[in-house]
C-alpha cells in the first residue's frame, strides 16, 4: 500500500511537472552537482526558481536537474557555457581558476564579516561596483543570475587544544591553495587526500590532526565523530561563493520582460541570503553539539591571531604576481579593491 502511494505521489508530481512545461513558453533546463535538500539548493529552488515562475506569471519554467546529472561540478562551466545540456547552473570559480582568475580573490581573505546579511551585501556591492567580473563571465559566455553563499569554514581537530598561530608536529587537509598557504605560515604540515570518508579514518589513525573546511562538508563525512573540537565564527571567512549563471547566447534571447521578471526574483532572493545562512549555521552547529561535538565559538582576539599567523597578505603578493605573468594585468588593482571593499564590511 505504502509503494502504492509512493508511485502514485511521483507520477501525480511527474505529471504536474509536464504539465507546467507545457504551459511555459520558455524552459531553462538547470544543473546542479549537489542533491536537493542542503541550505543552498533548497534556496535555490524553494525561493529563486519558484519566484522566478511566480514574477513571470508561469512563462518561465526552471527544469531542475540535482545532484550531476546532467555535468559534474568540475565541468559546470563549460556545460552551461555552450548550452546544450543545461541553460542555467551552478559555477564554482574555485573549481575554474583559469577561466575564472579574478574570482579566486575572494577565498584569500582568513576573516569576513560578522553576519550572512554583511556576506551578502559584501558581494552585492562588488558585483554591482566592479564590473571585471561580470566581463570575466562574459568572456566564458555566461551571466550570472543570482549568487549563493556557503557555511563558513571551521577548524576540525583531534585535540581540545589547538593554537592557531603554532601548528608546528600537526597536519592537516584543505581544498584550497589559499588555506593550504595559510597553514603552513601558522606551522602546519598540509596533505593532500580526496574528500571522501577516508578522511574520518585517517583522523582515526592520527594521519590527520585536522581539517580546515566549511562547516557542513565536514558534517557530510561526520568528521566530528574523529575530530570533535570544532572552532568556528561567522567570521571565519570561507569566500565560496556559488554563481547561478546562465548561457549567455539563451539570456539574449530572453525578452525585456522575462528578463526583468528573472531580476524581480533575484532581488527577493537576495534579501534572504543572509538570515538564512545565520540561521542554518546556529541550527548545524547545535546539532553538531548534540551529537557530541565540542563547539568553540572563535572570540574576535582568536580571529586576529588567525588573520595574523596565515600571513594572507604575503600570499596574495605572490599570487598577484603570478597571475601578471600569466596575463591577468588587473589582478593587483582588483585585489585591492575587494580588500578595501571587505574592510568596509567588516567594520
């Protein structure tokens, strides 16, 4: 009875979906690597995708494909790019640094604002005052949408005691080159191990002393269960920012009014960014405690010492500099401009 019910829930939704399909006079086929269900793809299509069809009137119809099926995360870009799988999607930049060179500025940065809310304005007003990187996406043939913002990162440790300015006979994984340079300048050894459930082993064993990751990745492989002292902040600043662009061949078939409708449901979305990261991080890190976890909230003098033991600043040099040699003239200009930018927000 209960597979009854089940079948019958699926095919009435699968209908419904055909139906709307039909009645839409423009689809845009989405994709996405992540399943539905986290924070982030809930808000894309609980709040942007559902008030895109609402500002339209029904003409535009989002077909949702979740979870790779239609392109990996790694090959999101060119996916989208040339518009034959998917219209519309997800880009990571930091999985596309030579597409994408300027947007790797944003994870170099240890510390960010205090709120969601102070995240979210932060990169509106960068989209909106800097137009590099609209351009960058242009060159990729692609216009971005609608941003998402991720948790922020946590330090995931074995010991309750872990300064982060003297990480000397401790090693630990990162994805990104930045954090990666980051924990060697606080005296860290770095390794480099695919994300997967192995990771938790190894913090078993004492391979790992730790991780340096977002909040809910770590959550995802239960690294908790091994590394229980978890220091975290809203400020501990992760910069992964997920862009929702779209083919910009089908944007500049859109009409005026579609696009403006698509811009109407990017405003509302916007302005719930912000509470929702606040909230959804509060909830993570509760349940997290429950589970066993020891949750340290980082105070802003720890912060500080952060800022200071990653050396950020040296490390951007360097990568300025390599980015001239590869062409990218404006990177230094450009970086300035978003520290400047990230100052004002966090004050």
């Amino acid at each position: 009875m209960k597979l009854r019910v089940v079948i019958v829930y699926a095919l009435t939704i699968t209908a419904l979906s055909v139906i709307t399909c039909a009645r839409a006079e423009t689809v845009l086929r989405y994709t996405d690597h992540e399943p539905y269900g986290n924070m982030r793809t809930k808000a894309i299509n609980d709040v942007f995708f559902a008030a895109i069809e609402k500002e339209s009137q029904g003409r535009v119809h989002i077909e949702a494909h979740w979870n790779g099926e239609l392109s990996t995360s790694y090959d999101a870009l060119r996916t989208v790019q040339d518009g034959e799988k998917a219209d519309i999607g997800i880009v990571v930049p930091e999985y596309t640094p030579k597409q994408l060179p300027l947007f790797q500025i944003f994870k170099s940065f240890p510390i960010g604002p205090d709120s969601g809310e102070k995240q979210a304005a932060f990169f509106l007003r960068v989209f909106h005052d800097m137009p590099e990187f609209n351009a960058e996406l242009a060159k990729n043939n692609l216009v971005n949408l609608q941003f998402f913002l991720g948790y922020p990162a946590a330090f995931f440790s074995t010991s309750p005691t872990t300064p982060l300015n003297h990480l000397q006979g401790t090693t630990w994984r990162t994805a990104s080159f930045w954090h990666q340079a980051y924990l060697e300048n606080a005296g860290g050894k770095v390794v480099k191990m695919p994300w997967n459930a192995q990771i938790t082993d190894a913090l078993k064993t004492g391979t790992l002393n730790g991780l340096l990751v977002n909040l809910d990745s770590g959550d995802d492989i239960k690294a908790q269960q091994a590394a229980k002292y978890i220091q975290l902040s809203p400020q501990l600043w992760l910069g992964h920012v997920y862009l929702l662009v779209i083919n910009k061949t089908r944007w500049d078939t859109l009409s005026a009014e579609d696009k403006a409708a698509i811009g109407r449901a990017a405003a509302l979305t916007q302005r719930q960014i912000g509470p929702l990261l606040d909230t959804s991080l509060r909830n993570m890190a509760d349940s997290m405690r429950q589970s066993g976890a020891s949750i340290t909230w980082l105070s802003p003098a720890k912060l500080q010492t952060w800022r200071q033991a990653s050396r950020y600043q040296e490390v951007q040099e360097r990568w300025v500099a390599e980015q001239k040699q590869e062409g990218v003239v404006d990177a230094g200009r450009i970086m300035k401009q978003v520290s400047t930018a990230l100052d004002a927000a966090i004050r």
